[in-house]
C-alpha cells in the first residue's frame, strides 16, 4: 500500500479533458512484452513503485485509489517507495542501472530527463502498450512532443517511453485579498503588472515569492522571454530546430527584466538562497502577494491557504507560457514486472481516476469534462484551455539539456547578486547550452 506522507514534487501541458484527442508512437529497444486483453493475474506478485507526490495532492489522491483498484483487480501488492523530486532527479541512471530498479515510477519528461534515459537504454519502449491499451486514442496531440523520443533522445517523435496521465503549466497565483487592500487590478499588460508590482513595493511588500536555488525563478525568466517569442523561437530553443540567439531580444530582455525587478526590490536578493518550498510557503503565509509558478500548487494552495482568497490569472501580454504534459509514469528496462505496471498505468487513465485528478486541483487527460465538478478545478482548466487554444504550451527552459536546470539556476543568482552582468550571464548560459545541446548529439 502507499504508505505516508511524502514530499510534494518540485518541478513542471495541462490537458482539459474537452480537447482530448489522440497521439501515438513508433518503438525500438527493449523487451517489453505486450500487455495482455483482459486483466493481468499479479496473484503473489509485489509491484514496486515510486513516485513524489504528497497524499493531498491531485495525483496523490487519484492514485492511491488506483493502487486500491489495482490491487483488487490484480491480487498482487503496491510497495510503494518514498522519493522526492530531488531524489529520483539526480540519482536515476544510477538506479535504473541496477537491480534495484522499482517496476514503475514517476519521471519528469523532457530531453534532459526522460530522453536521456531513454537514449541510455534505461526505459522500457511502452508502443506495444499503448496499442494494446489505447492509451494513443486518450491523449491530446499535444502530448505527443513529450511522451516520445528519438534515438538521440530528443522528444517529439521515436518511441513511446512514458505515459502522462495529468498535465501542468505555469500561471500567477494572486492574494485577492491584498490587491483589494491596496486597490490593485489584475494585470492584463505587462506594463500593468509592472505597475502593480511597484505599487506593492511602495507599501513596503516584495511583491514576488521567489526561489533562485531552484526554480520558480527560472520559469519567470523563461516566461519573461515568451512575451518576445514565437513559435519558432520555441522550436529552436527546445527541439533544436535552429540556433538560438543569446543576445537576442527575447532572452535579453527576460535577464534585463530580472536584474531590474531585483534592483528596484520586487524580487528579493535573498531569493538566491531560498527553495521553490520556501517560496510557496511564502505565499501560502499571505507574506508576498504574488507567486508564479505551476498548477501543481494549485490543491495545496487550496487546502492549506487560510488567511485569505487566491486566485490565478496567465501571464499578461504573452499568448505563451511555460508549460507540458506532467510527470509521466515509466517503466525501467529492468523492471522486474512490466505487464503489471502497464495495468497499473491503465488504471491511472480511467475516467474515475481522471475525475479524482481534475476534481481536486489538477488537469486531467483523460477524464469525461462533466465529472470536473469543482468550480476551482474548472478555473484552472479554462486557463489552460485559454493557452491551448492559441498553441500557447511553450515547455519549461531547463530542458534541452540534462544539466541546464542547475546552470540556470546558478545564471541567475550571479545575475541578481550583481557578480555578473547581463550580458555576461547570457554568454554563459549559451555556450553552457551550446555545449550541452553537441553532447547529446553525438
């Protein structure tokens, strides 16, 4: 059974369930066998899975009443371990590597993350999966991007190594309550938000909840540089369609903006030390009004917010934000019971899971839209319908490269610590990419 509170996962496309579609996948590598038609027969088996969700969110609820089906249906036993985000991130070529591989778990998506397991050979190919299931007809197009990758483990197309069962972006979350005090409106511009910010600065509040040893200060910047970019900007960036220009007005004017906002104090200089934890927290305290990062805060937000009311509003001027599938489910090569975790992944995808997902704070990708009954929870998918609706799902900065999330973050807090410049930060950060990018091709 799943056992205990764990630390909620830190990381971060949202899918409502009326734009479902399909997706598919082409497969190598491997030994995946294919699932069985009708139920698989786990009787004294013991499926081992890992994940880093906490009990109250989203995901956490949803799945422990499938690993409460799973176990009915199957007769074999969840041993569930506890993980954090952290934990599988920097620990999983290692583990996934040996015998002690769990049968199943919980990974981020991406080319620095899943890809290069996948192009290490350390994920099991799920295609005969996802024909036997149908998981294809239950995933949006726009799932596709994340859920597949190549032989070089560059995400988009190849091979199917990992099933999304919910999906996540990146808003603002805002405390209602101190813009009524201080009269202040959602921003629709960025010249608003800006004005609004400076407005809580001069009552002596910093305005943003931030973390710069981890994200979400990242994805800000990353954000920042969508109000510039299109389409194409993105392609080049995270599919390495093109070359990417470090000067260029996009990622300039994000670094500027960000050495700016933490002159002028709207960002705390103490951010450079602060964790993605201790900057929700600071937003759950009511002490900044602002926090933007992503919708898998949204159920905490709303189970431990007391103080005051929250709501959310997308980034103003920008018809992008950061944004994906969420955290797939994947199978390790040397996971010892694949036909099982592939039932269990089956299970995720039920409508009456979905609905537990999309009912208490995520998106699901699958679920039917008249079970998502919670007015919350609707907000939060018609914000994400919004993007959708404009292909504004713009992925998250860190993942071109497997060591890009460390080395933004590093960037950044030089650049607020006024160690370097702008320009200097940017430089760096290109030929960290540029580098990273020639490894994985090889």
């Amino acid at each position: 059974m799943r056992l205990g509170k764990r630390a909620l996962a830190v990381v971060a496309l949202t899918a409502a369930a009326a734009l479902l579609t399909g997706c598919a996948s082409g497969s190598s590598g491997g030994s995946t066998t294919a699932a069985s038609s009708g139920p698989v027969d786990g009787t004294g088996k013991t499926l081992t899975l890992w994940d880093f969700e906490s009990d109250t969110s989203a995901m956490g609820i949803a799945w422990n009443a499938a690993i409460k089906v799973f176990e009915k249906e199957t007769g074999a036993k969840v041993k569930f371990e506890a993980k954090s985000f952290e934990q599988i991130r920097s620990t999983a070529s290692q583990v996934l590597n040996s015998d002690q591989a769990p049968d199943i778990l919980e990974y981020n998506k991406g080319n620095a993350t899943a890809g290069l397991l996948a192009s290490q050979g350390l994920l099991s190919n799920l295609d005969d999966y996802v024909s036997q299931y149908g998981w294809d007809a239950k995933l949006a197009p726009s799932l596709q991007t994340t859920a597949k990758y190549d032989e070089n483990g560059i995400m988009g197309s190849g091979s199917w190594y990992g099933v999304p069962n919910y999906g996540e972006f990146v808003e603002a979350y805002y405390n209602k309550d101190m813009f009524a005090k201080y009269n202040v409106a959602i921003p629709t511009t960025q010249a608003e938000f800006e004005a609004a910010l400076k407005t809580f600065k001069d009552a002596g509040i910093t305005p943003l909840a931030e973390s710069a040893a981890e994200y979400p200060l990242g994805q800000l910047w990353y954000q920042l540089a969508l109000t510039k970019a299109d389409r194409s900007f993105v392609n080049d960036y995270q599919l390495y369609t093109g070359d990417v220009d470090w000067q260029g007005k996009e990622l300039t004017y994000a670094t500027n903006t960000i050495k700016d906002w933490t002159d002028k104090g709207y960002i705390s200089k103490d951010a450079t030390g602060t964790k993605a934890e201790d900057a929700g927290t600071a937003f759950i305290a009511g002490t900044s009004p602002i926090f933007f990062s992503g919708s898998w805060w949204y159920n905490r937000f709303t189970t431990e917010i007391k103080g005051f009311n929250f709501g959310t509003f997308l980034y103003p001027g920008a018809t992008m934000s950061p944004g994906s599938s969420g955290n797939m489910w994947v199978v390790p090569e040397k996971a010892k019971n694949k036909d099982l975790a592939a039932a269990f992944i089956d299970i995720t995808m039920r409508p009456e899971i979905q609905a537990l997902i999309g009912n208490n704070g995520g998106v699901p990708v699958a679920a039917n839209a008249a079970d998502i009954t919670d007015p919350k929870s609707q907000e939060l998918i018609a914000n994400f319908n919004t993007l959708t609706a404009r292909d504004g799902i713009g992925f998250y900065p860190d993942w071109p490269t497997p060591t890009f999330y460390d080395q933004l973050n590093a960037g950044l807090q030089e650049l607020m610590n006024g160690t370097k410049s702008s320009k200097d930060v940017l430089t760096e950060l290109g030929t960290q990419y540029n580098d990273g990018i020639k490894d994985i091709k090889k």
